[in-house]
C-alpha cells in the first residue's frame, strides 16, 4: 500500500574543521550532528509469536487474542461486555506531544460475527499507551483512569447527537491532571470524523486495510495528528467536513489538533497496544455494544529522534542489537544500517570503537551490551588495541602489496 513515509535531511560539516588525527570522529560528528531519524521504534511482523518471544505481553485475558503462526496474523477479539484486556509492545522510548512520529497497523475487520448496537458509543482500539499511567477503565466517568493514550478509534455504533454515524477518529486521553476524566479527552467528531457525511458509509469489512497515523506539525505551527486509512486501491474517502477535508482540506484523512485551543494535549506514551476497552457504561443487564474480530498483521511505530551515534538499527538507543550487526558485518557493511557507524570505509574496529563509545547518548554501558554476552569495559579495551594493531598491520601489508605490483 502506498505510504508516506517520514524523510529527514542529513546536514553534513565539512571535514576541513577537523584534525587529521580525528577524521573519523569528524566523519561520525558530519553524519549525525544535529540530526533527527525517523528511529523504527516497533515493527512487528508476526513472523513468530510476539509473546512467545517476549516482545510483547498481555495484561486481562490471553483468550482475548490468537496468533496464527502459518497465517502470520493475530485476530483479537472485541467484546465491550468483557473486562478490559491488553496486548502491549513496549518501544523502549517514551514520546511526548513536543515529537513527531507515525505508526501504521495492516488489520483485516471480519464480517462474521461483526455486531455494533445503535445508540451506543464503544470503540475498536489500537495505539500508544503508556505502561503506567495507562488504566482499564476508559469511559467510566469520574472514575475513568485511561489517561495517555494516543490511539486510533472505531465507533461503530451511531449515538445521536455526539456521534450521529459510525465514526473513525484519532483519540487523545491527555496526562491526569486532577481535573474530570472527560476533560481529558480530544477527538474528532461531527462532519470531521463521520463517515455517514464522507464516501463512505462505514469501514470495509473483509478486507485488507492499512491504518496510518502521524503526528506533526503543520504549516501554522499546529501540532496535528492526521489519520488515514487504505486498501489496495488507495486512501478511502473518510472526511465529509462541512469545510472539505477538515483542517487540510483533505478528504482522505482526519485530523485532531493537539495543541489548538486554552488546554494543549499533554501526553506521555511508551508502548502500542491493541486495547479491547470494557464499555462500563453499559448497564448490566444490556449485551455488548460491539462485537468484532479483528485480524493483525503488521504494527510499525516510527518516531523523530535525535540520531544517536552508534545506534545501527534506528530504535534509538545502542545496545547489544548494534553490536550484533557490526559483528554480522565485519569488513562487509558499508551503510550505517549495515555497522559503518563512522561512514568511513566498512566495518572495522573502529566502528566498534564508536559503538562502546556511546555511551553518554546511546546508553551503550557495560550493562546494556553485557546483556548479549559482551566483555567487560578492560577487556574491550584489549580487544580494540589488538583489532587496531591487527589494522594497522594489514594496511600496511597492503600498501607493500600495492607498491611491488605497482613496479
């Protein structure tokens, strides 16, 4: 499906600055100084099972979610009648509503079974949470703790006057501050978010869909989260506004701004989670709300971060993940993707030279890289001097080469 995907310019300083004796940390300082990377936070792929391998956890009933192995995908279960449950990827960042970033999800509504009661309002769910602040009970009132979240929302019951059809919005539940739950929550509505007003009168059922979201700021100095959904044909006509297209004048997205207004959104989130609320507005006796199977088969989460020296992999931070691709492309890789952390060459010892030395921004300590088996600080030391002899030796073997074929 066609994406846009986040792109940031590399300024590059000129070398003419630096010491000849420290060309190579110019070289690291020209590739990343003052640089900002969309770092791939999550990309789950349900190649194998994410709980299984511990990349994700599930709090409330496992029963709520199956993961098919041979399929690649994993459907939850969305029941608003059943205790809340969540299935969490932690992203090992946290993000405010001062960064950018983007996530996308592959998902699949099932017709079987689909139920959405009329003059409800109970959503189907996914998107930044955080592990703490991050309650079960997310429409209760005064008693409502779901705070932080930044999540995409499908109501697909219709609820006269607030939601007069079925409605598809970014959400935002902003950090407690003490005030009323309901004070805290910022979503579109209305002729912004209804689809009964757009090209379409609900979401497709049975077919593959990529949901996107972003959150950036725009031409005005806003700060907008912009939703977006596709299939294969392209972005799905989602905005009916009285003004056409809402805020962008766009009929393929809905946007929600989050710092419009006398109470910006303040929010702290730091994992993704596909969270199957409770509607404790229900009455007892009353059935669900929604019902709805939903089948998963790709999360990525990408943020605007600071480009940390040493970091391989784009998450952020450097760790034993970074390691293990500079070993993996020892003397081969010549990308930073690839371990060439100072874009010199391919990768060498200095490139493990870099990535224990980052650890004032990359969080590279002894710790971190112990973690995957690696020698302590003394001993990579001594592993660094011999690889640089061992360098220096095979360059100078080289140049000899090079001179004798040279005559």
């Amino acid at each position: 499906m066609n994406t846009t995907r986040l792109n940031f310019a590399r300024p590059v300083k000129s070398l003419a600055e630096c010491a000849w004796g420290s060309l190579a940390v110019c070289a690291l300082l020209a590739w990343t100084s003052g640089v900002s990377s969309a770092a791939v936070l999550l990309n789950e792929t349900f190649a194998d099972d994410p709980i299984d391998n511990s990349r994700a956890m599930i709090t409330g009933s496992a029963a709520r979610f199956d993961f098919d192995e041979l399929a690649g995908e994993l459907t939850a279960h969305y029941n608003t009648k059943q205790s809340t449950a969540k299935m969490i990827w932690p992203l090992g960042r946290t993000l405010d509503e001062t960064v950018d970033f983007r996530f996308e999800v592959d998902l699949t509504f099932l017709d079987a079974g689909f139920h959405a009661t009329p003059n409800r309002a109970s959503q189907i769910s996914f998107g930044l949470i955080n592990s703490i602040t991050t309650g079960n009970n997310r429409v209760g009132g005064g008693g409502g703790d779901g705070f932080d979240i930044v999540t995409v929302d499908y109501f697909p019951n219709e609820l006269n006057p607030i939601l007069a059809s079925p409605t598809f919005t970014p959400t935002v539940i902003r950090s407690d501050d003490g005030g009323g739950f309901f004070n805290h929550v910022l979503f579109a509505q209305g002729s912004e978010s209804g689809l009964n007003d757009s090209g379409e009168s609900d979401l497709p059922r049975d077919v593959p869909l990529t949901a996107v979201m972003s959150h950036e700021t725009n031409g005005q100095g806003d700060r907008m989260l912009t939703l977006q959904i596709e299939d294969t044909n392209g972005p799905l006509m989602i905005n009916g506004g009285f003004i056409p297209g809402g805020f962008d004048g766009d009929n393929t997205t809905i946007q929600l701004c989050t710092n419009c207004g006398d109470e910006p959104a303040e929010f702290s989130v730091d994992s993704f989670a596909i969270t199957l609320w409770e509607d404790t507005f229900l009455p007892a006796e009353d059935p669900a709300s929604v019902i709805a199977d939903v089948e998963i088969t790709r999360i990525l989460v990408q943020a605007d971060l600071p480009l940390v020296p040493g970091d391989a992999n784009g998450d952020g931070r450097v760790d034993a993940a970074d390691l293990a691709i500079v070993l993996a492309n020892w003397q081969t890789g010549i990308t930073l993707e690839e371990g060439n952390l100072d874009g010199l060459n391919s990768v060498d010892a200095a490139d493990l030279a870099f990535l224990f030395g980052s650890g004032p921004s990359g969080n590279a300590t002894s710790e971190n890289l112990a973690t995957a088996g690696v020698p302590e600080p003394s001993t990579w030391h001594l592993i660094l001097f011999g690889l640089a002899i061992w360098c220096v030796f095979c360059r100078i073997g080289r140049a000899k080469s090079l001179r004798t074929a040279a005559r």
